[in-house]
C-alpha cells in the first residue's frame, strides 16, 4: 500500500506552512514533486486479533492487506511523533510518521 504524504488544495496547488518570525504560520503554495513513502498494511478483518497483546507481532500475525483502503473503514494507525525547535526558523515543528497501519474492518457494501 503507497500513502502519498503532500498538502493539497481543491485547486491542486501544493503548499507548505511556513513560520514568520513572531511564531505565526502561513501557507505558502510551492511547486516540488510528490513524495512517495511506502506503509506497511495488514488485514484484520476476518480474525479476532488483539493489537494490544501482540502489537510487537503485527507484520508476523496479520496478511498484508490487498488494494486501496476503502473509503470509511475502521483502520489502526501506528505512528511515531516528533516535536523539534529548529534554529533556523525559531519556531516549532510537529511531525507524525507513519509506521504501519491495521484494517479492522470496512463498510459493510464493500
């Protein structure tokens, strides 16, 4: 499963926030290619499995989920977040990476 990690308008533009100098943030529209990262997906749906106890064991329990996530599925996300202070913009970063996701189930027509 490919996630593409890009900010996107309804006009297509991409943008980034950008911080001025009294800790404010504004969008600004930039023109760079999309970034690609690749995410682990696992199938849930048909077993009775317990994240909690077995977190550790996920890519070794769980099949790799097949195709797109439909649209209003219950899925678990497991992310890493990250709070920097960059010395060149003076201001505050936040960053969430996904590391893997789960797919506990999806709409009942699907």
């Amino acid at each position: 499963m490919v996630i593409p990690t890009k900010r996107e308008r309804p006009d297509g533009d991409r943008f980034v926030l950008n911080c001025d100098e009294n800790g404010r943030y504004q969008a600004r529209v930039i023109d760079i290619p999309l970034t690609i990262f690749l995410v682990s997906v696992y199938d849930a749906r048909h077993i009775d499995y317990d994240i909690g106890k077995n977190i550790t064991n996920i890519g070794v329990d769980l099949k790799a989920f097949e195709g797109e996530i439909p649209a209003s599925s219950f899925v678990v996300v497991g992310y890493t977040a990250t709070c920097y202070h960059s010395n060149s913009d003076h201001c505050w970063h936040f960053s969430a990476n996904i590391q893997w996701a789960v797919v506990m189930g999806v709409p009942p027509h699907l």
